[in-house]
C-alpha cells in the first residue's frame, strides 16, 4: 500500500491534578482544516494541536508526527509524542 498521509486535530484538558489529558482526536482532510478545527476545540478546552502522520497503514510504519499548529495551553512537545 502507498504512504498515506493524516491529518489530525487533537485538543486537550487539564485534569483535577492539572495534568493534561487528551480528548478525542478528530482526523481531517486538509492540514489547513486540521489547524482550523483545533483552533476551534481550543475555545472550548485548555489548548488543542493540530498534526499531520505519514507511513503506511498496512505495515503500521509511520514517521513522526509533525505538529502543524499549536492553541492554547497545550504539553512541551516532547510529551506530545505520546499522545499522538
């Protein structure tokens, strides 16, 4: 199968303790519909990113994520790798 490419909007929420926690992840078409939808959920939660995933699904290979955008209050993008 071909390298695909998605395109993820994924916002977060402090947690009782003030952690981040993630909420849902929303895959988009474009990574500009990408950026535009968490600089939405951003209005509603602490901060959202928004990030694109290249690989092939088949083999379960994917490069690193690439962060396109950052909202709001979100983790050091060090801690973003697991959440992505």
């Amino acid at each position: 199968m071909a390298e695909v490419t998605y395109y993820v909007a994924l916002p977060f929420i402090r947690n009782d303790e003030g952690e981040f926690v993630p909420g849902e992840a929303q895959e988009c078409q474009t990574p500009t519909a990408a950026i535009r939808r968490a600089q939405s959920m951003a209005a509603t939660h602490a901060g959202a990113i928004a990030f694109s995933r290249a690989g092939d699904p088949k083999t379960g290979e994917f490069e690193p994520a690439e962060v396109l955008e950052k909202v709001g209050e979100v983790p050091a993008e060090d801690a973003l790798m697991g959440y992505e």
